[in-house]
C-alpha cells in the first residue's frame, strides 16, 4: 500500500484537495485553519459541503465506496493536509 500526502491552500473558491484514485483505502483531511473547511463534490460550497470545524480532521475509510474527486472550499484562506492510503 502506498502513502500520499499533500498539502494545500484553500480559499473562498472550491479547490481539489485529491483527485480520484480507484486504489484509495481511507483518506484523512485535516483543518489547520483557523476557520471552518468544507469537503464535497466540484460543486461544494459553505452550504452544502461537509463542515470540517478549524483545527480538527475526519477519516473517510472508502471500503467499496466511490473513490472520486475530494474538494474543499472554506470562506477565507485556509491551510489543509492530506494523507491518502
């Protein structure tokens, strides 16, 4: 199994956090913003992303799920890491 880690600024405009890999196991995205980060589809926005409170993570373990894009868009700059298995 391979490690990927990344990361990336998020701003205002929703931005790819990962693109998909079918070998994908679990994903962990953490918040090291001070605001909250929101995670979904390219069409994720403050409404309708997952909300991710500044300074914690989430675990997403895919199991048979779709392995997909994973964006991100937060209502000011934001600081966020990936790990991918």
């Amino acid at each position: 199994m391979a490690y990927s880690s990344s990361n990336t600024t998020v701003t205002s405009s929703a931005v790819k956090l990962v693109p998909a890999n079918p070998a994908r196991s679990k994903l962990y995205i953490a918040n090291l913003g001070a605001v909250t980060l929101f995670i979904g589809g390219p069409n994720v926005s403050t409404t309708n992303g997952y909300p991710l409170a500044a300074s914690t993570g989430t675990f997403i373990d895919y199991g048979q799920a779709d392995k997909g894009d994973v964006w991100a868009v937060t209502s000011t700059t934001c600081d966020v890491r990936v790990l991918e298995l």
